[in-house]
C-alpha cells in the first residue's frame, strides 16, 4: 500500500529521527564566512556542515560523526603522497563516513595539495579545500563555533516567539482554529484537529507534505487514539513525509481518561526538536482549551448560578474560598456583576465557546448564559484597557457598582446584576463597555436615550401631532408647569402669562394627550417625557 504501518511512539524514542537543530549551517554558508585564502580545489556541492574536526591519523573514520570538516595538516599522506591507490583508500574511508569536506593544510608537510589528493577526491566526490598557513585550524574551529552560537540565539528567539503566538491564540475568538493554522504557519507543516470520532474539525494544509489516504489517515488516528497523553504518540512515514498523532484527554492522568480529540500534525521530513516543542506547546494548550469546554467546575457553577439568581443563600467560609479561587488571582479586589453581549457576534452561536472565551478574559470561572445574555461574577476593573480588550475580542459589557463579600447573606448580587442588567440597553444603544460606578444614580439614567426619546413621542404624541407654533407653546407651558410643581401663579410668573391663559392651555393638553394630569403618576411620566425629547 505504500505506507508503513504507524507506531506508538514516545518522547524518549530513540528512532524518531528529529533532525539536529544546526541543519541551518551548510558548507557553503560556512566558507563565506571563512577568510578569502581558503581556495575550494574541488566543490562536490552543498550539503549540512555538522561540526569541524582536525584529525591526522591514517584512518579517523572510527571517530567521526556524519557531515564533518575534516582538517589535516597532510601528515598521514607524508609517506604515501605517490601512491595513488593508498591516498584513494584514505579519500573513499572519508566518503563512506559521510564526511561533508577535507580541509588540507599547507606547510609544515606540504607546500601544495598532492595531485593524488585531488584525483582521489574528484573520483571519490569529496569536497577539497586548501587552507594556507596563515589560517590555523583554530580560527576555523572558532568560526564554526560562532556560527552555531548565532544560529542557537536566533533558534531561540525563533522559537520564544512562535511559543507566544501559539499562547495568544487562546484568547481569541476562535483559539483551536488560531492554534491549528499558527501551528501550521510556525513549523512549516500540515495540521488536522480531530474530534473524538475522527472527524475533521480545522485544518491546516502543506503543498510540501504528502497527505495521507484515507486508510492510513484511519490507522493513524486509531493509533493514537491508544496513547494515554502527550508522552505517547503515533507515528507514520508515508514516502519522505512524517506524520505524527496526539490523543488529547480530558485529564492529565493517566488511565481511561475520555478521548476529547486527536492533533494530527504532518511535515516534509523529521522534525527538529524546535518543531517538536512547538508541536507540544500547541497540545497543552489544545488540552486546555478542549477540557475548559468539556468541563467546568460543576461546585463554582452551581454556586454562581444561585448567587447571580438571588436565591437566598448564606455565604460560609468555605464556599467565601471557592467563590474566591473561582475569581482568579485577584484576592484583594471587589467583586462585579457583569451582564455581556457579543458585539461582532464571535464565535457564532457557540455557547460553549462564548463561555470557554469569556472565563479567559475575565479571569474568572464564574461565567453562565441565563435569559439570552452571558452573566458573570468578576474581580478585573472596568478600565479603558479593559474595555478595550474585551472590544477586541468582540464583546460590549455593562459593570455593575463593586462589592466586598463577607460571610452571611448574599442577596446584594442579585442587585449587582440589576444593575448591570439596567444598564445594558444603554450600552448596547452606545455600543461601548460602561460602569454602572461611574452614571449618575437616576431612573432618567437608566433607560436609554433612543427608547427615551421613542416613548415621550408615544406619550406626548397628542401634542407633537399639532402644528409647529401651537405644539412649542404647549410643549413649553407643560414643562414649566410641572417644574413648578404644578402652581398656577409660579407657571404664570415664569412664561408672563395671564393665569387663566396657563389653566386654558393645561385644559388643552390634557384633552390631547387624553391624559388626567391631576395625577401624579401621569404627571411624573410626563416629567420623564419631556426630559427625553431632543
């Protein structure tokens, strides 16, 4: 079929195969580094320089690792630089070790490469530097060094930021689909999240990986689908590709733990022990992110749903504790009700992925989904920072005033939630996060503008329906009126009126608005009414 069968495998493995992470450095990239004396006599092309090694015994291959610079000072060749056939043996021992080049030093042996040498190395394919005198092979040593030493600084600073790209994918939107392509995009490979079932719920493609068939896919998966966590894993080399598979459970532990997912990830050839610690960095948080939405501390949502309901309840010590640890790191700080609404509609209608999200955000557990709207309990501070994170993330907010909780009755959450329920037309009507701490404490306030402004045209509508100079001079006497309390000597002082005027004109309203302004319920709505037209 083509394929090897796939095998567990773990991170202790001997045989993966994970390429050395100084593959960066080939000959080539090293000569340019090297002083222009060095003359290339004989260029059997580019290839990985693994390290550099001065060597004058006859036969050095029992010490040699694959991909070295070999360098001699020609001593091994003093007696047999004539004999072509022994200098062949010597150049075809190097070939076999997989040596990347022969360095030859000039003087004190040799005033110039030996014709055998080269001839060796031609029909051998060996790359054949000279190197003069005036360079040691110290300083050759040396500048491989400080090549390897940049390279590892910039292996680092490569592989610290792709570890915080994949950290930032968590709180977005969308975290497993952003750590799939970021996965991806980092390591240079094809990626496949897998649910429970095998099923294909994000990908990432590679033009440079051979994808799996189908049956191989299905092998691939049940494979892994044995392993325990992260330390076990399948693995398949499909042609020159290799494709991994990571079980991701809904516990750390090890046992029967359920089955959440698998992480498949493919490349063009072994991975590099940078790639594979990006690969494992992107199944922690994967894990994390699959066990939040798999499972939420039942105790702290329980407890939260009975706080943010007002149900009568007395707060003990121990469940003070729990509510705090469920709150984050920030022990010191008041509590909020928050009541929160998807403002770019993130995430769609994923309920799950829309609380999963929000714990994040708010640093707290205690988030649930009651009448249509995400409600929760939280320590962090309505700051424009704030606003703006959570604006980011594509969500408006409306805080409630802060609280300090002690033990006893907790009936004050339920009127922390009022009040960010009360104030959330208005935030919605602004389209921006808002402080309920920070708004004067008015009925006026807490009804937006816009519904304001619709409901005096609907209860002075019989006013507003009249001609532009009638409807001003009626609009004003009724407010003048009823700031004065409804006396018709202070209205008539006020608008110098006659105070029959001001009777007949209040007569008047009240027949169009059909309204009985001797009471002071209608009198009170009009009050509000008028306090909202522009």
């Amino acid at each position: 079929m083509g394929h090897f069968a796939p095998e567990l495998g773990t991170l202790d493995s001997a045989d993966l195969g994970f390429d050395r992470p100084w593959d960066s450095i080939t000959l080539h990239r090293f000569l340019r580094q090297l002083p222009a004396g060095i003359q290339v006599l004989h260029d059997a092309g580019d290839r990985p320089l693994r390290w550099v090694e001065p060597s004058d015994i006859d036969d050095p291959t029992d010490y040699l690792v694959d991909d070295e610079l070999i360098l001699t000072s020609g001593y091994p060749l003093v007696a047999h630089a004539e004999d072509q056939r022994w200098v062949d043996q010597f150049v075809h021992r190097l070939a076999q070790a997989k040596v990347c080049a022969l360095g030859f030093g000039l003087e004190p042996y040799f005033s110039q490469v030996p014709d055998t040498l080269l001839t060796a190395c031609l029909s051998n394919n060996v790359t054949l530097l000279q190197i003069p005198n005036s360079v040691p092979f110290a300083a050759i040593g040396l500048a491989f060094a400080k090549l390897m030493e940049a390279d590892g600084a910039a292996l680092l600073r490569t592989s610290a930021e792709s570890n915080r790209a994949l950290m930032r994918c968590v709180s977005q939107n969308n975290p497993e689909e952003q750590l799939v392509s970021t996965l991806a995009h980092r390591a240079n490979c094809s990626v496949k999240l897998l649910d429970s079932t095998g099923r294909v719920r994000f990908s990432a493609d590679n033009p440079n990986v051979l994808q799996l068939a189908a049956e191989p896919g299905t092998e691939l998966f049940t494979q892994a689908a044995l392993g325990e966590g992260a330390s076990q894993f399948a693995l398949l080399r499909e042609g020159i590709s290799t494709h991994l598979a990571f079980p991701i459970r809904a516990s750390a532990a090890r046992g029967q733990a359920p089955l959440l997912g698998v992480l498949q990830v493919g490349f063009p050839k072994d991975p590099s022990g940078v790639e594979h610690t990006l690969m494992a960095t992107t199944l922690g948080l994967l894990e994390v992110v699959a066990r939040e939405r798999a499972m939420v501390s039942f105790t702290s949502a329980q407890l939260s749903t009975s706080l943010l309901t007002g149900s009568p309840q007395v707060l003990d010590e121990q469940q003070l504790t729990l509510l705090n640890l469920s709150l984050g790191p920030h022990q010191r700080k008041p509590l909020r009700a928050l009541v929160l609404a998807p403002s770019k509609n993130p995430g769609g209608d994923d309920v799950s992925r829309h609380l999963a999200h929000l714990r994040i955000l708010l640093e707290s557990e205690l988030v649930s989904r009651q009448s249509g709207a995400y409600i929760a309990l939280s320590k962090i501070e309505p700051t424009d920072a704030a606003y703006r994170r959570l604006s980011k993330a594509g969500y408006l907010a409306a805080f409630s005033r802060p609280a300090v909780l002690s033990p006893g009755r907790t009936e004050e959450l339920g009127q922390l939630l009022a009040q960010a329920r009360g104030l959330m037309p208005q935030v919605m009507e602004k389209q921006k996060s808002m402080d309920a701490a920070k708004l004067p404490r008015t009925f006026q306030k807490l009804l937006p503008k816009d519904a304001g402004r619709e409901l005096a045209q609907e209860v002075l509508g019989g006013v507003l329906e009249l001609p532009a100079k009638r409807r001003e001079l009626y609009l004003e006497v009724l407010r003048c009126w009823l700031d004065s309390n409804g006396s018709w000597d202070e209205t008539s002082k006020r608008l110098d009126l006659h105070r029959n005027s001001v009777r007949r004109h209040i007569s008047s309203i009240a027949q169009y608005l059909d309204a009985d302004l001797g009471s002071a319920e209608v009198r009170n709505e009009l009050f509000f009414a008028l306090r909202f037209l522009p």
